[in-house]
C-alpha cells in the first residue's frame, strides 16, 4: 500500500491542474453565507469548493494531508488559510469550534477503524449547531474503478495503491450512527468528474448529542 501523502503529492504534481467545482453546495449557500468563518474545507485538494467559497465572499480554511495541492491552491488563490495535515491522526481544532466541515470525496480512503475515528473527530470539533456537508463514493462507482483487489472489508478496496471505500445508504447510517448524528439531507446521483461519470452520495450531518 502507498502512503496517502505520497499518492496525492504525486498526483497533484501533473502539469496543467486548476480547480473546477460543480454547484453541489448550492442549497445550502444561505447557511454558508450565514457562517462566513469557521468553516473547513477537509481534503481539499486543489482547492475546487475553496474556490466556490471564495467566490462567493467566503474564506475558509482549506486542509489537506498534500502540500503539493496545498501550493496549487494558494498559487490560486493566495488570501485562503491553509493547514497540511493528517486526518487520520487529528484534527487541529479545538472541540465545538467549526460551523462548517466540507468533506467532499475525502473521507472515503480509510479501513473501518480510521474512518470512524476521522469521522468521530469531525464530531468532535463541530459545534453544537453545525453542519458536516459531505460527499463519498457509492457502491455504484465500483465497476468505474477499473481492476481492483477485494479487501477483509466488503465495501474497502484496494486500488492504484490506495484504498477506496464505497457506501450505500446502510453503511451510511453504520458509519454516521443515530446518537451521534442526525441527518439532514442524503441522496445519490451521477456526476461529471475530471471528464468521467462517477456515482457518490451526497450528504448533510448535524450532530447530536446523548444527554
């Protein structure tokens, strides 16, 4: 297996990349402009929602684990707050302090394990009242992902080095559980992504709180 850090930092070394977002975060553009700091944009990348975010008066604090992205992404855009760092170990926050975390097609690269702990502390670090807006791969993008190598883990497969994880709506509510979570929006579409079909669900997470 690859590390991560060093499969995207070669990756975001390919000539010629620019950021290009799809309008996915349309509907919830009232509370993003209602929360114009403490927002996260959480596996960046290039910076394709930091640059909808920017556009609409909007900075938020773009993470990711590349600083190759990172470079691409400042060089862009230079007035939005960067943070490289590892996910899966942390995140540099403090509790309850982010409205907004955007995790678009980055929390799906982990084993069981590691995934409930990233999403345990996004959890964590959101506040009482925020809101986690969130892509994943579906079950449906498997057969787009050409060979891959079946893992211990049904949905967890290896793939270009890596692995990728793939959800439907039951692994959604495994993962994302009801006394931790409350759901506020989910569905499951096709999309154009770098010039190919992709399937992913979307969803939006409020969390919840056992008194």
């Amino acid at each position: 297996m690859k590390p991560l850090k060093q499969y995207w930092n070669e990756s975001y070394r390919r000539p010629g990349l620019k950021p290009v977002y799809d309008n996915w975060l349309d509907k919830y553009d009232d509370y993003l402009k209602e929360e114009r700091d403490r927002i996260v944009d959480l596996g960046c990348g290039i910076g394709n929602n930091s640059l909808y975010l920017f556009e609409k008066g909007i900075l938020p604090i773009a993470c990711d684990i590349s600083e190759e992205a990172l470079k691409k992404l400042n060089e862009m855009i230079p007035s939005i707050t960067t943070a490289c760092f590892d996910m899966t170990v942390g995140l540099p926050f403090e509790k309850n302090s982010i409205k907004v975390i955007i995790a678009d097609l980055s929390l799906h690269y982990f084993d069981e394990d590691t995934t409930i702990k990233v999403i345990s502390e996004i959890h964590r670090v959101l506040m009482f009242d925020g809101l986690l807006l969130s892509r994943l791969n579906s079950v449906n993008e498997i057969r787009n992902k050409g060979e891959v190598e079946q893992t211990k883990e049904k949905y967890l497969l290896e793939n270009e080095g890596i692995y990728r994880r793939f959800f439907d709506r039951q692994e959604i509510n495994r993962f994302f559980s009801g006394n931790m979570w409350t759901l506020v929006h989910a569905e499951e579409y096709e999309m154009e992504r770098y010039t190919r079909k992709k399937f992913l669900w979307e969803i939006a997470m409020k969390p919840s709180y056992v008194v």
